[in-house]
C-alpha cells in the first residue's frame, strides 16, 4: 500500500474531545502525527468538517479539517503544522 501522508503516524491511545465551541464530543486518539490524526466516536452526526481537537492529558488545542469518514473513524489533518516542540510524541500516554 502506497503511504500517502506527509508525516507518519504513531500509534497512540488517548482520550481526546472534539470541541464544538458550545459543547464537545468524546473521541479517542488511535493515532498521530505532526500533521494529523485519526480518531474513534461513537457516531458521526454533529461532527463539523473543522473543529477543535482537544488533547487534555498534552495540554493540546488542535485546529483540524476532517479528511475522511469512514463508520465510527475520522481521519483530520491539523491545519496548522505543529513544531517539534509542540508535537506530541507516541511515548506520551492518556
């Protein structure tokens, strides 16, 4: 399989919320990179196509498009690249 990402994801597992600006949704993190992630809700309905990632446990906001759908995963892309700085690392756990 051809990989076409910009940057590798890593394998994680940590809680995240999808924030709506007047609420929030539960997700989890299955994996990340310095471009994006891929997360697992328990359903699509009321899931913008931009919205905030919130990483608590990283101290993390991530402003994110969604790239992909696909039953209870999203695949987003950070709208912004992250520096190494600010990148969470896969050793990082929730």
């Amino acid at each position: 399989m051809l990989e076409m990402r910009n940057s590798p994801r890593h394998r994680v597992l940590k809680a995240g919320r999808i924030d709506l600006g007047g609420g929030a949704i539960d997700c989890r993190v299955l994996n990340l990179s310095g471009t994006g992630a891929a997360l697992e809700v328990t359903g699509q309905a009321g899931i913008p196509e931009r919205f905030v990632l919130v990483l608590d446990t990283d101290k993390q906001h991530l402003p994110c498009r969604v790239v992909w759908r696909k039953g209870y995963r999203i695949g987003v892309l950070f709208e912004q690249d992250r520096s190494a700085a600010d990148a969470v690392r896969p050793d990082q756990t929730a």
